[in-house]
C-alpha cells in the first residue's frame, strides 16, 4: 500500500493545471505591459485642468 502511495505521488508531482496557471501568468503580465504603454501614450494628450 505504501508503495503505491508512493507510486501516486510521483506520477502526480505537478499539480493539475499548473501549465494553465503559467499561461494565466503571462496573459496577466502582457496585459499589464499593454495597459502601461498605452497610458504613457495617452496620458500627455490629456487635457490639463
């Protein structure tokens, strides 16, 4: 029993949908980028008040 315990947990080392999560990551990270670009390209056109 123990060894199959074993045997389980190393069949399963990453968790499931870890790759996902990874892309998730990135998405986030490009999004961010985006925003910041195109507020350092809007900003100064903004209308002082």
């Amino acid at each position: 029993m123990f060894t199959l315990i074993l045997a389980t947990e190393a069949a399963a080392s990453t968790p499931p949908g870890d790759a996902y999560q990874t892309v998730a990551y990135a998405l986030l990270g490009l999004t961010m980028l985006i925003t910041a670009i195109a507020t350092l390209i809007i900003t100064p056109g903004a209308p002082k008040h």
